[in-house]
C-alpha cells in the first residue's frame, strides 16, 4: 500500500486493452463472517476480500468467541462461543457493516461488548437499529445517543419477535436484524416504516441466509426469519464488482478494452447494474465466460440516474460524467451523506476544485461538461474518492490524489493495480 500523502493519478497515454482480477465483495465477505459466525460447525469462506473493513469483521467475531483462521484455501470461521461475563471491545473503523452487523450478534453471548471506532463512524447513522434491538430485548448502555461509543451487554440471546424499523437511512440496519435473526428465541419480524436505500443489499442478505440455510420470507415491506440452526461447509465470494467500477469506466473515459475476470452470470451486487449504465453512456458491453468486457472510445453520453439503488457507485459515477459530453443529473442518493463522509458535498467541493462544473442538490449532483484541470483530490478518508480520483486522473493531467491508503477500506492493492491497467502512462 503507498504511504505518500498524495499519489499523482497517472493519465491513459492511449487506448487501454487489459485484464483485471478484482478482489472478492466487501458486502458478501462480511455476511458470509456474520453467518459463519452463527452457523454449526465451521464455515470455509473462499476467495474473501482481505481489507481493513473485512479484517475488522474478523477481529470482532474472535472478540465474541468465533474461532477466525486464515489458511491458502481460505478463511474458516467457527460458532461464537457463549462467554463468561467479560468485558470485550470491538474496533468499528469506519465499516458500515461491522458497526450494523455486530452489535446484533453481542446480545448472543454472556459478555458486555463495547463498540467504537474512527471518528467517522461516530457521525454515521446508527439509531434506528440500535432502537429496534432494544425493542427486541437487547440491554445496551450508551446507545441513548443512537451513536458509538456504545455497548450491548449479552444474556446469552435474545428474545427477538417483531418489531418496526426505519431503514431509510441505510439498508444496513434492516440487514443487520435479518442476518442475525435466525439465532434469536423467536426469530425477527421486520416492518418496515421508509422506504431503505440499496435493495440490491437487501437480496443479497436474503439470498444469503437462504445459501446457509435459513427461510426468510418477505411480503413487501414485511420480512420474517424464523429461528433455525444454520450449517455451511463452504462458501465461495464473488469478485467486488463495485470495486471493479474504476476499470470498467476507464474503458469508457480514456477508450480501449477492460475485462473483468469472474464477472458472476448471476448475482445479486449493485455492482452488476453497471453493464446496463456503461451501455447508457456510449460503451460495449460483453458479458461471457471468460468475464466481462467493456469497451469505449473515450466519449461519454450525458445521462440522468436515480442511484438510490446502487449509491456506493455514485462517486465513480460522477466523475465519469465530468467528461459527458452533455448535462447529468444524479438523485435518489440523500444517504450518502450519512456514508464514510458526506459524500455529495465531498463530490461537488473536489470536482469543482478541479474545474468541474458541479452542485449539491437535496439529493445528489448536477454535472455540467467543463474543462478539468490538476490539483489536489481530497478523500476525506473514503475509499470510493481515492477511485474517483483515478478515474479522473486518466483524462486530467496532475490529479493529486489524497491519502491513498485509505482506499485500503476494501482494495489494499488498489493502486498497484490501476498502474498495471495503463502499462503505457505516466
Ligand atoms: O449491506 C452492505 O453490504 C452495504 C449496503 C449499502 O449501504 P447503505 O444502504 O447504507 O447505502 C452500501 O452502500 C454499502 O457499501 C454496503
Ligand atoms: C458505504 C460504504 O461502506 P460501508 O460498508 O462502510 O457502509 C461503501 O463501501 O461505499
């Protein structure tokens, strides 16, 4: 990983014509701990993401008592163990879905468990779950701020039922009770009150439960998981298809060919959703056995998204249409100011540092063609600006891109790769 204050996003010096193997999803890894971690036995997780947020995932589950074993086949996580009334603290970073996912699982042995983290994850919403699991029988002490610092202390489970949530600040919260209610008493029965973000986040927690064997059910805005004993031998992660977002829009921005090994035929990542956007703004897209291939001529269509959907692709996607050939409009992503950092702001206060015509809206960006020039990138420690800045940097001579290591949230060898991408730049 560079430890530069600021890496200087090389320019595509011609038509680009590469292969790229991305690591395995952040979301997926993540449940795949999670479930691991409530399952009988031992699950072997193949192929998972090696990242701050997913080894924060890991550290957390030992803290509860889950056995968490690294080997060249993989990960092997074990069944949390119960506890015997120690007092355990379990480091957040800034991972939405360690500071979702886990509190609920806390409640399942006998210790207290205190949570923090970076100061960006004491900013990001939590309440409504933390509410809801109180509703549920959880015993937290702190969580009156809805905020970490916080801590559950465990009785050895949770009563569990019904029980109303507001996910419209993130679909993680709703996530975080289904993941874990195959464990409570008396299963989880989720409400929904607002409509959340990332429905594709949603299938993927259900598809998954179903792979280690729970039945959850939805009607609408009613979810149910009844209590079951999960088992899993294995389960095999998928490459991050939102962490392929830059190399797939490079081939749009600077022209040539990408093509993603492992691009799944089926899946239920947001990522996915990028075939039919690519296509949207002017590229070929080929999706085969061999993986995905996009191909561009460096000419960017203006377009007009609703990305409440898919918001952790929107700061790739607005600095794709910094060089649309046309206005774009982004909205339906309000919630992005409550992600890593508020993100709408981040987005029009960095590309307009660079010349680019862009303004916040109550909920997303106005992108107007202008000509960029260099200057500095800030990241605000997110890992999805240090990709944006790549991007950019590709048609922009001089992007300084701050704090790169940052991207280490879920691509620690982000930028090694984005060089092998363009083995004729700068
Ligand atoms: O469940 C998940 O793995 C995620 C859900 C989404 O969160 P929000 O619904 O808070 O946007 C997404 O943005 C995040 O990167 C990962
Ligand atoms: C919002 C994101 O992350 P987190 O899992 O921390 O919510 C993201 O990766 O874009």
């Amino acid at each position: 990983m560079p430890q530069e204050a600021t890496w200087r996003a090389p320019v595509a010096e011609g038509e680009l014509d590469a292969t790229v193997r991305v690591p395995g999803s952040k979301s997926i890894t993540n449940r795949a701990y999670v479930l691991a971690a409530i399952s009988r036995g031992t699950t072997l997780v193949r192929e998972p993401l090696d990242s701050r947020d997913a080894r924060l995932m890991l550290a957390a589950l030992d803290r509860l008592g889950a056995s968490c074993q690294s080997s060249p086949e993989g990960v092997r996580v074990g069944l949390l163990t119960r506890g015997d009334g120690e007092e355990v603290s379990v480091e957040l970073g800034n991972a939405g879905t360690v500071a979702r996912f886990v509190p609920p699982l806390a409640t399942l042995g006998f210790r207290t468990v205190r949570f923090d983290g970076d100061p960006a994850i004491r900013r990001r919403p939590l309440a409504p779950l933390l509410r809801a699991l109180t509703e549920l029988g959880a015993d937290l002490d702190g969580g009156g701020t809805g905020a970490p610092p916080f801590a559950v202390r465990g009785h050895g489970g949770l009563r569990g039922g019904a029980v109303e949530l507001d996910s419209s600040a993130s679909s993680q919260f709703l996530s975080a009770l289904l993941l874990s209610g195959p464990a409570f008493d008396t299963g989880v029965t989720v409400r929904l009150v607002g409509r959340p973000p990332s429905e594709p986040h949603i299938a993927m927690t259900l598809d998954m439960l179903r792979r280690f064997g729970a039945r959850p059910q939805r009607d609408g805005d009613e979810f149910h998981v009844p209590h079951t004993e999960l088992s899993l031998s294995e389960y095999t992660v998928e490459p991050d298809l939102s962490s392929a977002a830059p190399f797939v829009a490079a081939a749009l921005v600077a022209g040539g060919s990408v093509r993603i090994e492992g691009w799944p035929a089926e899946t239920t990542q947001p990522g996915d959703w990028l075939r039919s956007l690519l296509r949207e703004l002017g590229a070929e897209v080929t999706l085969g056995a061999d993986g995905l291939t996009v191909t561009g001529t460096a000419t960017v269509r203006g377009a007009t998204l609703d990305l409440h959907e898919v918001g952790e692709l929107t700061p790739v996607v607005a600095a794709v249409l910094c060089f649309a050939d046309g206005p774009s409009v982004i909205s339906g992503v309000a919630h992005l100011r409550g992600h890593e950092t508020d993100r709408l702001a981040a987005l029009a206060t960095e590309l307009s540092a660079l010349g680019g015509d862009v303004t916040e809206t109550e909920d997303g960006l106005r992108i107007n063609p202008a000509p960029l020039h260099g200057g500095t990138f800030h990241t605000y420690d997110d890992h999805r600006l240090v990709m944006a800045g790549a991007v950019l940097g590709l048609r922009v001579p001089g992007v300084l891109v701050e704090n790169p290591a940052t991207v280490g949230k879920t691509y620690p060898g982000f930028v090694e790769d984005w060089h092998r991408l363009l083995p004729t730049a700068s």
